[in-house]
C-alpha cells in the first residue's frame, strides 16, 4: 500500500482532476494527461538531481505532536504548485512488466521487434532507445544484481520491495566509490531521512521482510550490501513512504492498463507531506520526458506558517469513518487524528460533505480531487 499520486486531467472550466481510475469519467474525453513534455525535449539521461524537487513554497518542520512535517514558507494560492520531484528510484511489478516501459512506464510497443529489452538481467524492458540511454547510467550498475535477485522465495509485494532496493544498493555503492572515502550518498541521505514506524510492524511483518533483506544484501554482494538491521529499518520506511505510479490515458493501445497501479517509487521530498483525511493539497502525476514526475498543489489557499498535507487516498472520504481508519492503521501503521477523525460523528458528517462539495470531481464514477486552475500570472482560471 502507497500513497496515491493521480494523473491530472481537466475537468470544466479551470479545474484539475487527479484521479486516473475511472473507466467511465468524461474525463477521458476531454483528456486525461497534465502536458506532456516530449522525449525529444531535452532530458535523454535525467537523473533526480536535475530535476530536485522546489523548495520555494514549503519547508520542512518538526511539528508538535506529529514529528517532521511540511510547511507553508508563505501565503500559498489554490492550484499553486508546492514540491514536484522524479523518483529516487521506482520499479515496474512484475504482473505489468511486460506491458510497460521500466524507465518512463509508457505502454510498450506492441511489436516484439520495437521492444527493447535488456539481455543481461532480462527483467527490464524499454520502450525506445532514448528510454534505454535514460536508464542505462544507474541499470549498467544494477542489471547483474538483478538477475542474481532470488525471488522465488518472496511474494509478489515483497519481490517488488526487493527489486527496488537491489537498484538503491547499487546506486549507493557507486556513489560512495565515487566519493573516494569520503562517505557522501546521496541514496543513503534520502533513507535516512525517511520516517519509519518500524516499531508498530508486525511480528509477521517483519519476517517477510527479513528475507528481503537475505535476498536483496545476496544479489548485490559483499561491494554494496548494507547491515541487516539498517535495510530492515529502510525497508519498513518504504512501505509507509512510497508513492504509486499509475498507468495514463492511452497507455495502452487496447485500454488494458488504463487506471492500473504500475509501479511504486520514493520520493523523498513528497514522503515528507503527512496525511490528513481533509487534505489542503494533493499529488497528481505526470510523464516527464523518460521519467514520471509527481507534483504537490494546493487544493485551497494555505496561509504561511500552515502545515501543508496530503491525503493517502484520494478516495479515503467515500469510505465509512472506521474503514477509513483501519485501511490506514494496515497500510500505514498509525493512527489518524486529523481534524476529522476527532470531530463528533455529525460534525464529522458535514465536514466531509463541505470537503466533497468544494473539492471532488463532480463525475460519480471518478474519485479524484480537484483543484483551480491558474494562468500564466497565478490567476485562478476558476472558482477557487
């Protein structure tokens, strides 16, 4: 379980909607994709360093009573882009793999003699040669660790986990033998700073993951393995601080994939935005030249000093108030006590319907969220 990031569409006259799963919603009509930026615009070997995640409108905090958080550096408008950010690393499942490009999750091409799979690990697949320039800097690295990675003794989640921190080892391991001893990572600065609720994991829990940890320090070897105890903490840090990747509009040629989750990957920055089941902004997902980018907006405007949240689950307020919190406790291993969870049952009643009211896409079959849309001066283009 991930938190949501949703493809952004429009919807009516200036508004945005971030929900991908509507198979129904007009939506599609009208667009399901934020714009685009074209492959051939730039970018043939992104990395997370050029495209850092935008610190101007938020900041982190230590929070009383919540720990580290984010929040506004100053007055925030409705629609107004906070934090946006390309994974530090993000990995296809294993059910999609062979339907989806493993650098840019574009749907690959339906011919066999387009696709360009790699012939070392085989586990990877790209949808163009620029996808595969994109990737080969970090897959160079990765791809014999990867086709070492023993996954017959995970389940699916956990083979997915594994992959993903197969490629964080590796990439951490170069990094430290480029700093010549002088023990800079820039991997390992990201997992340090990712909050974990290590302590609330089930017994059970923790023994799946242990053998994620026997598999992943295997396949990477004695040049990028880590303590134990150490990826135990990381791997329980990214069940709580990862971010979905889904498929969008047009995806896949027959619709297939079309509202999917694909993938998962870390985004640092954005893990730092906490939860509240009345979020005053949320996440929506782009492509991003050969990588996908996830942007923060404002849902509403954010006075300076506010702590600026995000909801887990875009669909979080269509289940009933005890669904809502156990989902939560299960996936996330806390207990909410935003403003709604603590309200009375008939104040919590209109708080959701007020919510629903100003920020819901009004399409019935679409769960998403929606925000203004603003012009070239920051202006709402619709009612905020």
């Amino acid at each position: 379980f991930f938190p949501v990031a949703r493809v952004a569409c429009r919807w009516g006259a200036g508004w945005i909607c971030c929900e991908t799963r509507s198979l129904l919603s007009p939506c599609h009509i009208s667009g399901r994709h934020a714009p685009m930026a074209s492959k051939d615009e730039g970018d043939t070997a992104l990395t997370v360093e050029e495209v850092p995640a935008e610190l101007d409108a938020v900041e982190p905090a230590s929070l009383a009573g919540r720990g580290q958080g984010m929040v506004a550096r100053r007055d925030i408008a409705a629609g107004e882009a906070l934090v946006s950010e390309t994974a530090l690393a993000s990995i296809v499942f294993d059910e999609w793999g062979h339907l989806v490009c493993h650098q840019c999750f574009a749907a690959l091409p339906l011919s066999k003699d387009k696709k360009i799979p790699c012939g070392g690990c085989l586990m990877v697949c790209y949808c163009s040669e620029g996808c595969q320039a994109a990737a080969a800097p970090l897959h160079d690295s990765e791809c014999a660790a990867l086709a070492r990675l023993d996954t017959d003794i995970l389940n699916p989640a956990e083979a997915s986990s594994a992959r993903l921190f197969v490629k964080l080892l590796c990439r951490r391991a170069d990094e430290l033998a480029d700093a010549e001893g002088d023990g800079g990572s820039a991997v390992q600065a990201c997992l340090d700073a990712l909050v974990t609720n290590e302590e609330a994991m089930s017994d059970e829990r923790m023994i799946e993951l242990e053998m994620v940890v026997e598999a992943v320090n295997e396949a990477v070897g004695r040049d990028a393995e880590m303590d134990g105890d150490a990826l135990l903490g990381y791997l329980c840090a990214a069940q709580c601080n990862s971010f979905s990747i889904w498929a969008q509009n047009g995806v896949c040629p027959s619709g297939q994939l079309l509202g999917k989750r694909l993938g998962f990957g870390l985004f640092p920055t954005l893990a730092k935005l906490n939860h509240s089941c009345l979020p005053n902004a949320t996440v929506s997902e782009q492509a991003h030249g050969h990588r996908r980018l996830l942007t923060a907006r404002a849902l509403t405007n954010i006075p300076q000093g506010e702590e600026v949240v995000i909801s887990y689950s875009a669909a979080g307020l269509l289940l009933a108030p005890e669904q809502r919190a156990a989902w939560l406790l299960r996936s996330f291993l806390f207990t909410c006590r935003c403003e709604l969870c603590a309200a009375p049952s008939e104040e919590a009643k209109g708080l959701v319907k007020r919510f629903n009211t100003h920020f819901r896409c009004v399409i019935k079959a679409c769960a998403g969220l929606r925000y203004p849309l603003l012009d070239a001066e920051g202006v709402a283009k619709g009612d905020g």
